[in-house]
C-alpha cells in the first residue's frame, strides 16, 4: 500500500463542513475535487457562488481557478489518493441516529475504492460508526481496512462565523483503524492545519466530538435552568456569569438564551444517548439538558407574556416583532433554530408575529411564513415589543433600545428602562 501523501482528494459533501475543508486543502496545494449529490450545490460552486456562510462568492472564484471542481459524477473518486466524507448525521423521525447519507456516501466510495487510498469520516457520529458500518461496506469491495487500504476518523471542529478559530488554526484531532492509518491521515491533515492530535483509534476521536458538543450542551442548560431561578431570585444571572468568569481557573462561561439551534448541540448528544440506549444504558445528562433547554422558547414566550400583562397589555394580539431568527448571531443558517418554537408558542398565544433578520429573507414556520420585515426602525416604531433572539453584530442594540416601545432581550446584552432580559 502507498503512503504517499494525498495530493489528489475528494470531498464528499459540501456544505458547512466539506466547503471550508476544500478551500484549505486547494490553498495548501492539493487538487481536490468536490463529490455532491445535489446538483444545485454542484452548479453553484462550478458557478463562483458559495451556499455556506464563512466561505464567500470570492473565495469560490480563487479555488475554481486555482483547479477546484465540483461534481455530482463518482467517477472522481476513481483517481483519488485520499477522500473526506462530511456529509449531514441528522436525527430520524424517532430520534435515533439516521447514518442514511453516510452509508449512502461510503457505498459511492465503496465501488471506486482502490489499493493505497485513504478514507477519513469527518460527520459527527456515535463510536464505533468507522470501524463498524463505515468499514463494513466499504470492506465489501473485497479491500480490507488497515490491509489494502487507511481508514480514520477526524471529527470536524468548525464554528461558523468564527473570525478567529478557523479550519487552519484549530486543532485537529485523529484517529486510525491502525496505527499506520493515523500516520496516513495526519500526514494528509498536516498539510492543511496548524496542530494534528493523534488518538488510539476512531473510537476514541468518535467520543473526542461528542465529548466537546455533550460538555457544551450540558453547560448551555445549567446556565439555561439558572437564568429561569435567577429571575424567581430577582437577580441578573448575567452579572454574576460576568463576576464568575473572573475566576482565572475551574470555570468557563456559558450564556443562557432562548434555547439551542444549529446541527450540533441539539442533535449530536443524541447520537450519544441513543446508542447507548441500544446497549441498555441510560445517558441521564443528555436527557435532562435536552429536556430543559427546550423549554426555553416557551419560557420566553411566557415571559413576554407576563411583562405585557404587567404593563396592562395583553400578548393576545399584541405586535411581537422578533429580531435574527437564524440559530446563532452572525450566520444565516437557520436549522433548529429556537426561533421556530417562539413563532409556534406566540402564534398559540394569538400574538401578531413579525420578524426581522438581515441575513434571512424568508422565514417560514410550520408551512406557514413569518412576516419578514425589511425596514427595522418603521418595525420597531410600529410593534407593542421587540424581542432579541440573536444579537447579529450589525444590530446597533442601543438604538434598538432607544426606538422600540418595549424590547424583551434574550441575549443579556441590552440595558435601559425599558428592556426586560431572560
Ligand atoms: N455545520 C457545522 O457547524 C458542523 C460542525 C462540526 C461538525 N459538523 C458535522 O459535519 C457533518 C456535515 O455537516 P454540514 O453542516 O456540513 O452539513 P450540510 O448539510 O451543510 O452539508 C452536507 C452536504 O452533503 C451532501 N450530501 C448528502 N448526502 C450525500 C451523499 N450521499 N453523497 C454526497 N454528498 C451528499 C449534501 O447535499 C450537502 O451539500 C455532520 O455530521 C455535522 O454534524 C457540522
């Protein structure tokens, strides 16, 4: 088997994860190709337009000219040294992990596989998935794993809309099936990130991801459950995170809010949860954290609700204009958006629901469109209470504060007379 570095690479996937992957490996001189199964996201790129936030139209333009080529034809896989799979692991219907797109990925690589190349699975997923499902169909090309060809896992690290930790500088962890499999990988990653960690295995790298994703979730919900006593308390838990941060050591600061979004933290425990509900166990953390921070948009729902009674209003028809409605400030990715419960408890509370987001056009809950609104300070002028989901850095807070009757601020970042906070 060869051991020669990859300069021939696939990206299978090219969303949030494969996208930005792509952009540092053809700028570290490797010829990479990108594999996807839709073909707008193929057109798109092949087009100079990019589809994922941290990666702009420009940057698309330097890397097709630079050679990069997107396709949703597997038969770029036949000439690959090396492929990354970064392709979505959402949740089924029941919750449980659905591997569908992975398997789907690895049965396409499964029938290009050729001696030497070296296959890494970047999609988060519970341990065990590389050296079981992803090895087992690709063994069934007759090429065993660690033998014929390498095999590992590297979970993917991004935070989208990060301007300081980015693919290059962040860490990046791997594991093999075998210990030749970890050289050829960090061998292959090396090139395009600062700092490679090698661990004993994929199963170890596997449980690295959901060890980060599970401390994030668990803290996000502390802090979450916290904020809800904190007000029963009459004290600004905000302050006393601010307070608490002090400490130089033994603690880090999470920050409550109207509940969790995006790919990774509502779903990745999950993954955890689920599969060792399979084995007989119970993850108690998980279920709990899960359980409280999705109380959060109701929560705020009732909040507001309260604040207007106390004010001689009523949330029952009252003009609700919500601000950023994607999952997390500065990004216009919207998937598991919290904002979507608040639209869900405020349209049960008959409140009139309007929102505004620079970064998202349309917005629709249940089928049904929220009224997006294009000019913020008629909006403001014009609504019974603004309420911060997302501090996007363009919103000039103060005078958001300044113009809206009433602004209910989810994010602690607000102050004045007449801004309540979580
Ligand atoms: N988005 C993040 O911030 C983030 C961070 C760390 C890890 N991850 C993990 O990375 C993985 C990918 O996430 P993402 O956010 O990039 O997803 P995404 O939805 O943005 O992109 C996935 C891409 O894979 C393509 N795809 C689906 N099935 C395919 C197949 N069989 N063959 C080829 N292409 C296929 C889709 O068309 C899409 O373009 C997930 O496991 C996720 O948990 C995501």
């Amino acid at each position: 088997m060869t051991t020669s570095d990859a300069d021939r690479l696939v990206v299978v996937g090219l969303g949030y994860v494969g996208l930005p992957l792509v952009v540092e490996a053809v700028r570290a001189g490797v010829s990479v190709t990108g594999f996807d199964v839709k073909g707008a996201t193929v057109d798109g790129l092949n087009a100079g337009r990019s589809h994922v936030d941290d990666v702009s139209d420009a940057v698309v333009a330097e890397i097709v000219a630079a050679g990069f080529r997107a396709t949703s034809d597997a038969s770029c896989l036949d000439e690959a040294d090396a492929v990354i799979i970064c392709v979505p692991t959402p949740l089924d219907g029941d919750g449980a992990p659905d591997l569908g797109a992975v398997r789907a990925a690895t049965a396409t690589i499964r029938d290009h596989l050729h001696a030497g190349m070296l296959v890494v699975l970047e999609s988060t997923t519970y341990p065990g998935t590389t050296d079981g499902p992803v090895r087992e169909i690709l063994e069934e090309s007759g090429l065993v794993a660690g033998r014929d060809f390498h095999l590992a896992f590297s979970p993917e690290r991004i935070d989208p809309g990060n301007p300081v930790w980015g693919m290059r500088n962040t860490p990046k962890i791997v594991g093999g099936l075998t210990p030749a499999c970890t050289e050829r990988a960090a061998s292959f990653y090396g090139r395009i990130v600062d700092t490679v960690v090698r661990v004993s295995g994929p199963r170890e790298a596997e449980m690295a991801k959901l060890l980060e994703n599970t401390y994030r979730h668990i803290n996000i919900a502390l802090v979450n459950e916290m904020a809800v006593l904190s007000h029963e308390l009459g004290v600004d838990l905000w302050e006393s995170i601010d307070a608490a941060r002090t400490k130089p050591f033994g603690f880090q600061a999470f920050y409550p809010g109207p509940g969790v979004g995006g790919h990774c933290i509502p779903i990745d425990p999950n993954y955890l949860s689920h599969h060792v509900k399979s084995l007989g166990y119970e993850f108690r953390f998980v279920e709990l954290a899960q359980e409280i921070s999705s109380r959060m948009p109701e929560y705020v729902v009732e909040r507001l609700a309260r604040s207007l009674t106390a004010r001689g209003a009523s949330l029952s028809g009252a003009r609700v204009l919500l601000l950023g409605v994607t999952y997390k400030a500065d990004i216009a990715d919207e998937r598991e958006t919290p904002a979507r419960d608040v639209v869900r408890a405020l349209r049960v509370a008959s409140a009139s629901v309007l929102a505004h987001d620079p970064l998202v056009a349309e917005f629709s809950v249940d089928g049904s469109p929220v009224h997006m609104v294009s000019d913020l300070d008629e909006a403001l002028g014009a609504c019974d209470v603004a309420v911060l989901l997302q501090a996007h850095s363009v919103y000039d807070l103060e005078h958001i504060a300044s113009v809206a009757p009433q602004v209910f601020d989810t994010r602690g970042k607000m102050r004045g007379p007449n801004v309540e906070r979580l």
